[in-house]
C-alpha cells in the first residue's frame, strides 16, 4: 500500500485543534509501533487520544493520511535545530564533516523525537506502505548526497562505487551506537549518552574518519605519482626502439664442379685416340 506523506491535511478545526492533533499523532504513533499500520484501528487512537472517531477524518482524511503524519511529525521531532545551509557551505570539508556526523548523533542518541519512532521505522520495514520511501526521498536522501560531496572533496574525484563505500563508512560509525545500545549498555551500564559524551563521539568519529580519508587520498595520489613516470619511460622506450632492419635475402648456392671432374673428359680423350690408332 502506498500512502501519500506529502498529502495535506485538511483545515484546523476551531476548538483546540494543535492540542488534539499533538493528542492523535501521540496515540497514533503509539499504536502504529505496536500493530503496524494494517492492524491500527482509528478507534483505538482516539480512544488513546481522547478524541471523538471523526477527528481523524477530520485533521488527516483517513487513517493513511493519519499514518502519513505520524511519519512527518516523528520524523521531524527527531532531527535537532538545523545548520543553516549558507554558514555550512562557507565551512571547509573536514568541519563540514564534523557538523553532519555531530547532527547524525544527536539525532541518532538524543532524546529528540517520539520515544515510538524506532520501533515504528521497524515496522515499517517489515511491512512497508511508502512512508518511509516518502521520507528517504524528502530527507535522508539529500543528507546522503550531502555527505557524498563532502566526501569527494576530501579524497578527490573516485568513482562512485568507492565514494559510496567511503561515505557508508562514516554512517555505520554513527549507527553503530544507535543499534548497539542495549548491548553497550550492558557492556558499560555507567555509559549515559547525555550532551558531552555526544560531543565527544562525534569528535572521536570525525577524527578517526578524516584520518582514514586521509589515507584514501594519499594512497590515489602515491598511485597516481608511481604510474606516471612508469607511463612515461614506457613511452620513451618506445619512441627510442626502432624495428630492426630485416635480414638479407638467403641466395641459393651455385653448383661447382671439382678439378678432378673436369679433368676426366680431356683425360679420357686422348685414350681413346690412341686406341683408334
């Protein structure tokens, strides 16, 4: 089922309407994380909500309208206060870098966003209805490109393939602690993700990153400097090596006859007249 998050919702009812969509989308974001969107019934929303059942119809056109929200509200409540685009872009690669991995992880550990969301995204993929697509295609897909960009800057034009592997890198760095929580947690039950260790996750990931795209450069430029004069001699070797002229023809040797074979006829002759004699 595809459903549409860039639908609109309809008009604002009069009475309250922000404290009962905050309602409706808290519930519903609730119930879609437990059932999915399929098994979610729009009474057991409002009920959750509070809300009479025509509500729904109401804010969001249905219940795929309603789900579409949820998707945009989570989504957005997750996200911390955004750079702005024109200071990023004055900023070097490497502090770029910093900035998207430092906003990767306070989206990924902070307490933003909807306590619900993860297990929602979970649920979505398993049983996918278009939001997230929806929300790759508006969002995540522009920060990818983003930091594909950054990535190309800082280790030089490289195919895609290995700009992608590079810049997939950095992520996985980032997501690591995300889908290890419960895990890290165990290993280091001391271990809070407050503001200052964020901070310093997101300086050890950034050094450790520029270090290793460091790495990748300088490894395409010492290639690069070795096949260069390789190249070049090839090519002098070439212009100096000239085709060697080819060999003389072969002559046929010429049949000699012996002394002994030439003497024989006039040898014999005289024999011959004395015997007539």
């Amino acid at each position: 089922m595809n459903i549409d998050s860039n639908s609109p919702a309809r008009a604002v009812a009069p009475d309250r309407p922000a404290a009962t969509e905050q309602r409706l989308l808290d519930a519903a974001g609730e119930v879609f994380a437990a059932h999915g969107f399929r098994a979610a019934t729009v009474r057991e929303i409002c009920t959750r909500a509070k809300a009479n059942i025509a509500a729904v119809n109401y804010h969001y056109g249905d219940k795929a309208g309603l789900y579409a929200a949820v998707f945009r509200y989570a989504h957005a409540a997750s996200i911390p206060a955004p750079v702005d685009a024109a200071e990023l872009a004055r900023l070097r690669p490497a502090e770029r870098l910093r900035v998207v991995i430092r906003q990767k992880l306070r989206c990924m550990l902070g307490q933003e966003g909807p306590a619900w969301f993860d297990r929602l995204l979970a649920r979505e993929m398993v049983e996918p209805t278009g939001a997230l697509e929806q929300m790759i295609a508006s969002a995540i897909r522009p920060q990818w490109t983003q930091l594909l960009v950054i990535v190309r800057e800082l280790v030089g034009d490289l195919p895609h393939a290995e700009l992608r592997r590079h810049a997939a890198s950095v992520i996985a760095q980032c997501a690591f602690y995300h889908h290890a929580r419960p895990f890290i947690a165990q290993l280091e039950p001391d271990l809070r993700f407050d503001a200052s260790e964020i901070d310093a996750l997101a300086e050890q990931v950034t050094l450790f990153s520029l270090r290793g795209l460091a790495g990748v450069r300088a490894r395409g430029a010492s290639a690069a400097a070795t096949s260069k004069p390789a190249l070049r001699a090839e090519r002098t070797q070439g212009q100096r090596r000239q085709p060697a002229p080819p060999p003389p023809p072969i002559k046929p040797p010429t049949a000699k006859r012996s002394k002994l074979s030439a003497a024989k006829p006039s040898a014999a002759k005289p024999l011959r007249q004395k015997a007539r004699r």
